[in-house]
C-alpha cells in the first residue's frame, strides 16, 4: 500500500485548512467527518439505531440525523458518547479502509479528529498533528460553528488534551499563523511525503 499520512488536531485547529491545501497538489484525502455523515445517511442502518435510541428529536423533518441536538445530547452525557462511538466506529474504520484503498494518489491523506483516540492511528503510517493554541480553538470554533463557549469546552475535555496529541505527533504543523504561513508549511511536507512515498516503490 503507499504511503497514508494522518492528520488530526484539536477542534478549530484548522485540519480543514490544512487538507485543502494538499487537495491543491493533487493528493487524496479521506476525511472521516465526512465519511462519519455517509454512514448515518437517510436510508443506512446506523441512522435508524440512532434514532430508536435516541428517539425522533435527533431526527429533523427531511428524515436527515439532526447533529447538532445529537451533539448537545452526547456531549452532556458520557454514557450516551460512548454508546454511540460503539455504533459508529467500526463503520467509519470500514470505510475509512475502503477510500484509501481506492487512492490513486502518490500519497493518501487521512484527516481525522479522533485519529489518535481510535484504532485509525493504526492505518498512517505518519501522524501530523495541526496545533494551535486553545484561546484560538475556541474562538475559530465558535465562530464557525455557533456554538457557545460552554458547548465548545465539553467537546475540547472530550477529546485528547493538546500535550497528549503533541506528544504522539512525528510531525508538528503549526497553525496559529497566517493562510499564507500555513500554505507554504504544507508545499515543504508535500515535498517530504513525495519523497517519502517515492522510497517506498
């Protein structure tokens, strides 16, 4: 298989910046966000367990998974995050498997939240860590997102502490610069994985 490179972060890290810019040379990648919305799709099994779990207020008018109260309920309650990581991540992980099988890129990026929470972390053969400071994650998210602070924090304290990412990290892409900043870092490790995925064959 060629080269897969992970990248994850915190949330309002700016992972999506970052992938952008690969999809700018040409790479692949797989985002398990999205594919995390795939697999609960109107239709998909994972949508109906859902729903007969958490009852119809997680599902909106179209018959489509309402994230938002779905968040604001699994991040209130422990018990019921981890009921629902139970149902999701081994379809996500599926899928996950199969895009970057399909990759005709020199190179696969897997851009994921929880690369280093789950088993993902097991299909890179680099881990990229998108680091900024956590004032700017919960500014960045705020705004984008709408969400309030408090609702912002519950999701931070959900995920790895920012030294527990940094610390697994081979690489450190710093993202509390400019666009600019951060399209030239991404042109210099495009470079390296180019090399990297070249030794391989």
């Amino acid at each position: 298989m060629s080269l897969v490179v992970g990248i994850t972060g915190g949330i309002g890290s700016g992972k999506s910046a970052v992938t952008r810019c690969f999809e700018e040379h040409g790479i692949t990648v797989v985002d398990a966000d999205l594919v995390a919305r795939v697999i609960v799709e109107p239709g998909k099994p994972a949508l109906a367990k859902i729903a007969a779990h958490f009852g119809p207020g997680v599902i909106q008018a179209d018959g489509t998974l309402d994230r938002p109260a779905l968040r604001s309920r699994v991040f209130a309650d422990e018990s019921q995050r981890l009921w629902l990581e139970r149902l999701t991540h081994p379809l996500i992980g599926g899928e996950i498997v199969n895009r970057i099988s399909a990759s005709r890129s020199p190179y696969t990026i897997l851009s994921s939240p929880l690369l280093l929470d789950t088993s993902q972390h097991t299909l890179v053969d680099c881990v990229v860590v998108v680091d900024a400071p956590e004032s700017v994650q919960l500014q960045r998210t705020m705004q984008r997102d709408g969400n309030d602070e408090a609702q912002v924090k519950r999701i931070m304290a959900a995920q790895l502490t920012r030294a527990q990412r940094l610390e697994r990290a081979d690489i450190v892409l710093d993202n509390s610069g400019s666009l600019e900043d951060l399209a030239q870092a991404v042109e210099e490790l495009h470079k390296e994985f180019l090399l990297r995925a070249e030794s391989r064959r």
